[in-house]
C-alpha cells in the first residue's frame, strides 16, 4: 500500500511525512512486529532513538518490507552520555550499525542536558554529518527557546526539527511560535497523551462522535491542522491503522477551538531545563 500522508517540506527542502509511527518503550522484537505492521498500514515515517534499544528490530522490519529505502523516513536520537563531538560521531555510527542503514533521514539530540554545556559541540558533529550525507536533515528534541537561541547563534544548519512534548494538555503556543520564526519544525511527542485521561476527555469524546471518529484520530487531526509532525505509538494492530486514517476527515473551527480551550500548559514528561539522565 503507498502512503497515504502528506509530506512537510523541511527547511533544508527534505520531505518528512506529517504523520509517523514512534516505538519508545517497545522491546526490540516486539518493535520489529510493530515496525512491520505500521509500514504495511501505510506509515513511510519511523521515530526511534538509540536509548529506546530498538534500532535493530526496527531496521529488521525496515529491511524485510521490501519498500524502496528511499521512501521510508527513519529518524533516530543521539543519547544524554554521548554528548560531545567525538562521541556523538561513535554514537552515530552505533546507530546506524544497528538500524543496518547507509543513512538515517532525520537525527536529533535527544535531550539538551544545559548543565552539560555540550549540546553546541554534539550539534557541530551532527552538522559534520549532514555535510558528509550520511544523514539528510538534522535537528533536536526538547530543547526549550533559550536552548535554541543558545544554539542558533553557534550553528551554521539550523535545526530542521524540534521534537517536543505536545499535545492538548501541553499546547506549546511560545516553543511553537519560536519554531515557525525560526524556520524550524515543530514534531509532537506523545501526541496522544500517552493514550491516559486525555483520549476521555469530554470535549474530545464528543467531537469524535459528531466525525464518527475516535478520540485518538480527533486527537491527531488536531495536530495535522496546526502543521505538527506527529509520531502516535501504538502495538495493537488495530490502534496502529486507526491512527494512519486521519486524512480523509476535517476538524471545523468550532471542534479546533474546543480542543485549544483543553490547554493546562501540563507535562507528562520531564523537564527539559533539568531533565538529565545519563
Ligand atoms: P502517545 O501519545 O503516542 O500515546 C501512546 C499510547 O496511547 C499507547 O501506548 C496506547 O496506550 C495509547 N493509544 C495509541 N493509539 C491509541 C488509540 N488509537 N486508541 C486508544 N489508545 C491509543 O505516546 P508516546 O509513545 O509517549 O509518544 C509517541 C512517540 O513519541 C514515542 O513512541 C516516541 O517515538 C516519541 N517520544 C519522544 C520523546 C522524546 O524525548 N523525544 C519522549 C517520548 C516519546
């Protein structure tokens, strides 16, 4: 089955599908089956990252679809400990000796870790990266505008992408109006919520059932009409297809503002101003 998702151009002219599928917390096999069963539903778009421990059964399931290497996006992250120039090129390597692939399309520091004070040198060896091909655009995730700021004025790439935790609990209207002045695109992690309180909200329930929808593709289809890339996580087979079939119907005004009016500015996630694990 060809896709059936419409690409964002990116600042450097590369397309990324809008709509993706993530495998955090999935184990390696079980990631593989997943992979696998996305690609058939019609996903061209892969987010896993090297602490996820599940870029071999993704480039396994990558592999065995016999879909032209071209036309699927796979984005990996670089890990807090391999911070720094030369470490972030081994990690690089690591990664892609995993995923089994010549190239990655998309690769991003995962985390900023500012105590570190290393993202600026980890981001030059991305950029050495890019510059060499091995990785078709480059970027970052949870970085907060002070970070960027920090890192824009250092950098020669700007950053393609900032993957951040976004979703209606969590709108992100100040990192999302930084991003568009920037050129940069905004990518949602956890767009659902992480699946919890959020798909039974009232509002939400109610206006999937005036679309005949589910509150997950009610969820999604709000993404895709601000403009966010977004990479729902899913293992059920089921749940997986559901999350692809957003493109056929339209949220109305009327829907778009009942779900903004959901904002809590309220993070499931850590804080990316502190958050440092290694
Ligand atoms: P998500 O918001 O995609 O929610 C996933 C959960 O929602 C599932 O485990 C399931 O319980 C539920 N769900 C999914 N589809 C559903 C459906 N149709 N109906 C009902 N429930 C459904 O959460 P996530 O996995 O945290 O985020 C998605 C992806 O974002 C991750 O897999 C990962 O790739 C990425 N991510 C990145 C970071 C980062 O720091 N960059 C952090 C977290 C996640």
């Amino acid at each position: 089955m060809s896709s059936k998702v419409p690409p964002i151009v990116l600042n450097n002219g590369v397309e990324m599908p809008q709509l993706g599928f993530g495998v955090w917390q999935v184990p390696d096999d079980e990631a593989e089956r997943a992979v696998a069963t996305a690609l058939e539903a019609g996903y061209r778009s892969i987010d896993t990252a090297a602490i996820y421990g599940n870029e071999e059964g993704t480039g396994r399931a990558v592999a065995a679809s016999g879909i032209p290497r071209e036309e699927v996006f796979v984005t990996t992250k670089l890990w807090n400990s391999d911070q720094g120039y030369d470490s972030a090129l081994r990690a690089f390597d690591t990664s892609l000796g995993k995923l089994g692939l010549e190239y990655v399309d998309l690769y991003l520091i995962h985390w900023p870790t500012p105590a570190r004070g290393k993202f600026v040198d980890t981001y030059k060896a991305l950029e050495k990266l890019h510059a060499e091909g091995r990785v078709r655009a480059i970027g970052v995730s949870n970085f907060l505008p002070e970070h960027l700021e920090h890192l824009i004025a250092e950098a020669s790439v700007i950053p393609a992408v900032n993957q951040i935790e976004l979703h209606p609990h969590l709108q992100q209207h100040a990192a999302r109006e930084y991003h568009a002045e920037q050129g940069i695109a905004t990518e949602a992690w956890s767009p659902l919520g992480q699946g919890k309180g959020l798909l039974e909200v009232p509002a939400i329930v109610a206006i999937g059932q005036k679309h005949n929808r589910t509150p997950a593709q009610v969820v999604l289809r709000w993404h895709l009409q601000l403009g966010n890339i977004v990479i729902p996580k899913s293992v059920t087979p089921s749940r997986i297809r559901e999350n692809i079939e957003v493109f056929d119907f339209s949220l109305d005004t009327e829907d778009l503002a009942a779900i903004s009016a959901l904002n809590e500015d309220r993070r499931l996630g850590p804080d990316p101003a502190t958050f440092d694990v290694a």
